[in-house]
C-alpha cells in the first residue's frame, strides 16, 4: 500500500499543489496536517500515516520539509520506517529509500538542511549583539521615565490609592506595581 501524506502550516495555506503532486505519484491513502507547523510535537495526520503502515508499504511525501523539520526528526522517521521495512519516497527530492544512493543523498540533505538551519540561528544572534552594541534597546518600551516613577512613589506615599495613581499616569496598577518594586524594568 502506498500512504501519502501532506501537511501545510498554516490555514491560510492550500494543500491543493501537495495532493495534486501526490495524486500524480499514486497512493492508496492520503494523511493531512492542515494549519500545523512540522516542528509541531502532535500532528496528528502524521501519526495516523505512521501508524497505518506495515511492512512492504511506501511512505510518500510532495518534499521532505513536509515530513520533519529537523535533522533529527527525519532520520528518527526513517530509520523507524526502515525497521519496519517500510519504504519512503519523496516526489520533489527524487529520493527513495529503496537504493542505498537515494538513502545517502537523504541524509546529506538532512545534513545540509541543518547546517542552514544553525547558520541562520547564528547570524541573527549575531545581528541582536551587533544591534545591542550600537545601543539598540530591544523589549518593550518603557511607559514611565524615572520623574514619573519618583512622582509616582511620591502619591503612594503620601496615602493616594494606587489604583487613581495609575489612572493619573495612563498605565495599569500592574504596570505601576512593576515600576514601584523595580523603577529600571
């Protein structure tokens, strides 16, 4: 039995190209993820796929990124799927784990997927620090200015309710609770 599975991430997004490509490949039975991101912990369409297969079956997929978002993810999948002697095909990739040649070229395009992945990661911690150094504040913009807070204080201690000091300054008690514990937050 041949088992397709398809899955964008949000519902904005249409499944219409994967089930086209899909249907053109030929399957038996078609699992879908609607509106759930791969790196999801619960796709239960995958799940369903997973569990439907037996031994002698092929798992099939429009492009790997639709099966696993991370290295890891993707050689758990099909080192499970290979235990169980099923087999997994991908349309875009021309990938199949039936020839040991498909099997290399999928974990060296887990492998390269990942190495994009962590490139990314790095170059925007990099751009936060480059940022930070330049002086950039990140986070939310603060409200009161320390003459605010220094009034503020003033108020409450004078006996005024917090609640109208608050409402005098435009900001929630809790944003004043806030300002009054910690005037840098």
């Amino acid at each position: 039995m041949r088992v397709a599975y398809a899955r964008v991430s949000s519902a904005e997004q249409s499944l219409a190209l994967q089930r086209d490509a899909l249907a053109r490949a030929g399957y038996d039975k078609l699992y879908e993820d609607h509106g759930i991101s791969g790196v999801a912990a619960k796709r239960p369409g995958l799940e369903e796929a997973l569990a439907s297969l037996q031994s002698g079956d092929t798992l099939l997929v429009w492009r790997l990124d639709r099966l696993a978002r991370s290295m890891r993810n993707l050689v758990d999948i099909i080192e499970d799927l290979d235990a169980r002697q099923i087999t997994f095909q991908s349309i875009c990739e021309h990938i199949s784990t039936e020839s040991a040649v498909s099997e290399l070229l999928l974990h060296v395009l887990s492998a390269v997927a990942h190495f994009e992945r962590r490139l990314i990661q790095e170059r925007t911690v990099a751009g936060i620090q480059a940022a930070k150094d330049r002086g950039v504040v990140f986070g939310r913009q603060r409200v009161l200015n320390a003459e605010d807070v220094e009034t503020a204080k003033a108020m409450v201690e004078s006996g005024r309710p917090v609640s109208d000091v608050a409402q005098s300054l435009s900001v929630g008690r809790s944003t004043l609770y806030r300002y009054l514990k910690d005037p840098v937050a």
